[in-house]
C-alpha cells in the first residue's frame, strides 16, 4: 500500500459487503446463489440478534444499489439468454395479479388493486434483495445509535402536483406533507453558521480551495475568495446579479425555439457570452442526471437558471408542499408493504414508519393475500393461450440460479421498459419498438457514516459544490427528526455525509453520455469508489480537522445505472427533459404503456418522468385497465 493509501485509510477495516466489482459478479455469477444470510455483514450485528432477525439488508453497505448478484441474470436475458420449459421448475403458484418489480410503481399497482378487489392474492417480484426499487433506505448503526440515510429517491417533491390517486395514497398510508415543518430542523444548519460552499480542486483551478459562502454576502464578495479569474468573477456576478434578455427582438415562441435547439452550455457562451472557464461554478450535474453541455437551454429556463431569467418566461413557481423522511421515499415502500403485509413490522403511522424494524422473512408467507419475493428476476411473461381470450398469465423468473414459474390472472409490468420487449416476445412489434425507446440516466448516491462532524462546523459549510471532482458534491445529511428518530444535534456525534455523484462523458449526446456512464458503473470497483471517497472527503474536509483513517465508520454507494426515467422524441431524438417537450400523438411512451391481453405496463418510464408521482400514477393507470378489461 503507498503512502497516500494509508494515509486516506484505504486498509483500514469499516463494514462494507464485498469488494467484488460488477463485471466480475456477472461472469461469474457466484453471488447469485448467496443466501442472505450468507453475504450479511451487518453494521450493529448484536442488534440483529436481539430481535432474532437472520437479515435485513438495509443495513448491507458496501456496493448497494444496483448490488452484485442483482442485475447478471437479466443482462444475460437481454443478450439473448431464454429459458425453456424443461429448466423451468413449476411453483405450484397462482395468483390473481403477479407484478413485475417491486419499486414504488410495482408496489402502488398492488396497493391499488387490492383498493378495488381487497381479497385478491399478489405476487410482488424483484430482482433486488430489498423492496422500493429506487427508493431505497440506507441504514447505519453507530453502537446503539441508528443513522438513516436515502439510497436513491429523496423526496416527495410536490404534493400539490400528485394526481389525484397518488394524493389518495399517499394519505392512506399516513403521511401528512403539510406536516414537515414539525420534522425536519431546516434552519439548523445555518443557525450554526453553515452555509455552501464550492471546492475549487487542484487538477482544475490549480489549487484545492474551499470557499464557504456561495453567493454570500455578495456575488462579487464571495468570487473574490475563489481562484477564478478577473474575468470570470465578472460574467458570473453578471449572470446571478442581472436579469437582461439575451435573445431580445425575438417572440417568446422564437426564443422557445432557440433555445430548445441549443446546449444550456451554448447559450452562455454563444449568446450571453461568458468566458467558458467561468461554466465551472454552474449548474450539479446530479440535478438533471445531465451536464450543461447537454442541456437544453429550454430547460433551464424552466428553474430559471442563471443568465435565463430576463428573457421574459416565468420560471416554475417552486413554493411546493414538500416531505422527506430521514431515508427518504424508501419510508413510502415500507408503509405500502406494511400496509399490505401487517406482519412485517409493528406500527400505524408515518412517524413510527422510520424506526420500524421489518421481518424479512414475513414478506414471502404463504398465508399472506400479498407476498414480495425477492432476489427474483423475471425472465419471461406469456399468456397461455392467444392473448385476447387467455384466462391466464406465465411468469417465469429466476431465483439462486434456478428457473420457475407462477401463473397469474393478470400481470402489471412495473419493470424498465427496455428490457420488456425481451420479457415479453409476444407483444406487437411497434409496441416493442416504443418500449425500447425509454431513457434511464445513470446517478450514484453514495452515504458515508462518519463519527463526528466537527471538520464541517470548523470550515462553516454543510453542502460542497465540487466541479470537476469524482463526486459533483458532499452534503451533511438533512436534519430531520420523526419518532423516536433524532438527528445529529452536536458535532461530536456521528451522522451521514451524501456524496453524488454524475457519470457522464461531456461532448457526447445525451444518449451516448448516459450509456458511457451506466459502463462506468458496471465497471468501477468499490475500492475505486472508496478511494475516491477518502481522496474527496480528505482534501476538502482536512483543513478542518477531519482525517478519512479515523473518521470514516461505514461507506455504501448506491449506483442506479438505470435511474432517471426519460422520453425521446423517436423523430428528432431530442429528449423529453420536461413532460411537454415531445408532441403527446408521437410520444413513444404512450405507445410502449398500452395494455396487452391480461398484460398491463407500469413504472416511471410509462409517464416518461423521474419522478415518485409518475411512477405511483402510471401504476394506477396499469391497474385501472386492469380491472375494467
Ligand atoms: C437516484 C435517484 C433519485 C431520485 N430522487 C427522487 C426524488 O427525490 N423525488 C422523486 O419524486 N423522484 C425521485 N427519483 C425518481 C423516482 O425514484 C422514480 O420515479 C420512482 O422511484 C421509480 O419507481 P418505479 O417503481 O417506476 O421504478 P424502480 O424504482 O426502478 O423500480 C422498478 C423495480 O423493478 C425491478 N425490475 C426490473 N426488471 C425486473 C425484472 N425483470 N424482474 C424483477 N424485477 C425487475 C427493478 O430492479 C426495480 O427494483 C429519483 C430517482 C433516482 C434514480
């Protein structure tokens, strides 16, 4: 080990899973046989033991997410793998719905079915060792104290703007948005004197330097700090301090129009003309899944990013009735299972939702009406029979490396919708073509225990913008506290740190750039990750005392290859960044969600649209026609 390995802590012994990397999981595919029980390494093992519970894989760090041992047997089904009848095993099973993916799309499709038909049994299957798809809960222990963390989706972002199903469900199950204020301590951090902050590193301003204050008490104060140039300080004070049309003389629908035909990158440089060297600073990667290079300007608008907002469009009005929970929307998929599944964990509400302790072993009972299997991949939906007149569903999936097979009154695919053309060979050729048209942008959420965070209020920032850095940036985690859930109130204690990171290749097309990234993460090693971790963290947080050896309790990086659900325009190929941009009569998704048979097509790719309404809404959709067929 070299010296700046050491130093970063790279030996030292902290709870991770595996070291195993994606690419040799999937030519191997020994993981896929792993019991639980097996592969559990645990944060708080006596904690486990206590309530007699053999696995819990929130608990798992390490390579989360997308993990090892949860994607091999459908890359193999998508390069041509097929399982015939005589290695598929027959279950026994039937059902009255067996839903294809257990996200909050899958999840919602039960939820809504048993809404209408209350006795009705259902098979949940996912592929992961965890339910909630990208709503996943990262959860720590430090002694006796448990640290909570979201793995992939955060929030609920605007209640007002849920349809009217998914306002219903979400209420059903509890929660109470207009009540967050009495959670979540959002003034903490800045009542302690935090603020943002950019770390402007080495390899791209020539020197690391963090520069607390973003925009504080002045543009202009704050760039003086920063190793930007005179130049720079200047077009970005101009960008963030004025409000001036950039395209003046043209109608709104002839700035629409050129702007939806140039790069966010390429309106400031071309029109607004700032120097490039001053793009640094702007726009995460993280918020898009996407870089400025990419971006269309059109969409910028929409948040009314800097230099956009004097060209006469109102921004989005963005006072939403937001909620969080300390994991963040994995909180939904607890209390959809447990409403659904009683037996799980003890509880009522969504206070008592976030230290709920679920029994794994519950979810799969034979007397339940609702069972969630995981760790099954579903390779293969069929009717028996001709699809108009078939009274019945196959489904075969495969689990610890074997095949078999359930039957199904009725089946919602709630999977990704590029892969169901492969799931399901029977659907219309045109139907198949529009499934394989969806987008997933590939995002890595990566949660990191540390045992204090005194280096924070040393250098006064809880949220580091970090251009050009591995991980685009580092946030405390948000304080909240709900139940008997408590943040980390003093910096001696420990808490979580978020690091996000984009992988993108700029200069690319969208497309290209997404595709580059989900190889980057089926490649990358979690020692590569890790190292990166302590590298990051190291160089920003040391000058405040923090040192990765000693600090750093427990890493878990979620990847979601596929994560972001986005639509294309099958014409021009520009992308669906907001729901309006593709003409609804040529949106490949309205096509690829039809109805087939017993068959009906849910998840977020089904509205086009990252987000946890879109996903509970199309789940709906699925269901109702469903029950009127
Ligand atoms: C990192 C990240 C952060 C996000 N943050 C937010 C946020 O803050 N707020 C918000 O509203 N939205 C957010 N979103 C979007 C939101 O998470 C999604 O829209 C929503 O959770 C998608 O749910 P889903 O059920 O449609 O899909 P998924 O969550 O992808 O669930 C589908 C499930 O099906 C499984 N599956 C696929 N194929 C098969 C198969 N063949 N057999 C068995 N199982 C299969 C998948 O592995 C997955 O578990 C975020 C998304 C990501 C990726």
């Amino acid at each position: 080990m070299n010296k700046r390995d050491r130093k970063l802590g790279i030996g030292r012994s902290i709870n991770r899973r595996d070291f195993i990397s994606g690419v040799g999981v999937a030519l191997s595919g020994s993981l896929m046989s792993c019991s639980w029980s097996e592969t559990e390494t645990p944060v708080n093992p006596s904690l486990l033991q206590k309530g007699s519970v053999k696995f819990y894989p929130p608990t798992r760090t390490g390579l989360r997410g997308s993990h090892p041992g949860s994607f091999e047997v459908a890359h193999q089904l998508m390069q041509g793998r097929r399982w015939d009848a005589s290695e598929v095993e027959d279950s026994g099973e039937s059902y009255d719905l067996v839903i294809v993916g257990g996200g909050l799309s899958g999840l919602s499709a039960a939820w809504f079915y048993r809404e209408t038909r209350p006795d009705a049994r259902i098979l949940i299957l996912d592929n992961h060792d965890d339910f909630g798809g990208h709503a996943k809960r990262n959860e720590f222990w430090y002694g006796d104290q448990m640290l909570l963390s979201h793995g992939g989706t955060i929030n609920i972002e605007d209640f007002h703007q849920y349809g009217e199903a998914a306002q219903r469900l979400i209420r059903s199950l509890g929660i109470e948005p207009e009540r967050y204020a009495e959670f979540s301590d959002w003034d903490f951090h800045r009542s302690i004197g935090l603020q943002r902050g950019v770390f402007f590193a080495k390899e791209t301003f020539g020197s690391d330097r963090l520069v607390p204050g973003t925009g504080k008490p002045t543009w202009r104060e704050f760039l003086k700090k920063t190793p930007l140039s005179e130049v720079a300080r200047k077009d970005i004070t101009r960008l963030y301090e004025e409000e001036v049309d950039y395209l003046a003389g043209l109608t709104l629908e002839e700035k629409r129009e050129r702007l939806r035909h140039m790069s966010y990158q390429d309106f400031l440089v071309d029109v607004v003309g700032i120097n490039p060297e001053s793009l640094a600073i702007l726009l995460e990667d993280s918020y898009w899944a996407i870089g400025i290079d990419a971006l269309p300007a059109w969409t910028a608008t929409g948040d009314g990013e800097p230099g956009t907002k004097g060209l006469g469009f109102s921004a989005e009005s963005k006072e939403p009735l937001y909620f969080r929970f300390p994991d963040g929307n994995a909180s939904i998929a607890r209390l959809l299972v447990r409403s659904m599944i009683p037996d799980v964990a003890p509880g009522t509400g969504m206070e008592d939702i976030v230290s709920a302790r679920f029994d794994y072993r519950r979810l799969d009972d034979k007397d339940s009406p609702v069972r969630v299997r995981l760790q099954s991949t579903v390779v293969g939906v069929r009717h028996i029979g001709a699809p108009e007149t078939a009274r019945e569903v196959e489904i075969t999936y495969v689990r610890d490396g074997r095949a078999h097979r359930v039957l199904a009154g009725q089946t919602v695919l709630a999977c990704y919708h590029s892969m169901i053309p492969a799931l399901c060979e029977e659907l219309p050729e045109h139907q198949k073509l529009a499934l394989g048209q969806s987008l997933k942008a590939p995002l890595v959420y990566t949660s990191v225990m540390i045992r204090n965070w005194h280096a924070f209020t040393n250098l006064g920032v809880n949220s580091v913008h970090c251009p050009g850095c591995y991980f685009g940036s580092v946030r405390l985690s948000t304080p909240m506290s709900i139940g008997n859930y408590h943040h980390a109130s003093s910096p001696d204690q420990p808490t979580i740190v978020n690091m996000y990171r984009t992988p993108l290749a700029p200069g690319l097309s969208a497309q290209e750039q997404w595709k580059v990234g989900r190889y980057d993460l089926l490649t990358t090693t979690f020692e590569t990750f890790e190292r990166n971790i302590r590298d990051q963290l190291d160089r920003i947080l040391s000058p405040g005392g923090f040192d990765p050896a000693r600090d750093i309790e427990a890493i878990t990086v979620n990847r979601w290859p596929h994560g972001y659900a986005y639509g294309q325009d099958p014409e021009t190929g520009e992308i669906a960044y907001t729901m309006d941009e593709v003409p609804l009569e040529r949106a490949p998704w309205v096509v690829a969600r039809r109805p087939f048979g017993r068959i009906s097509i849910a998840n977020s790719d089904a509205g086009a649209n990252a987000m946890s309404e879109t996903a509970i809404g199309q789940a709906h959709r699925a269901v109702m026609e469903l029950l009127s067929a």
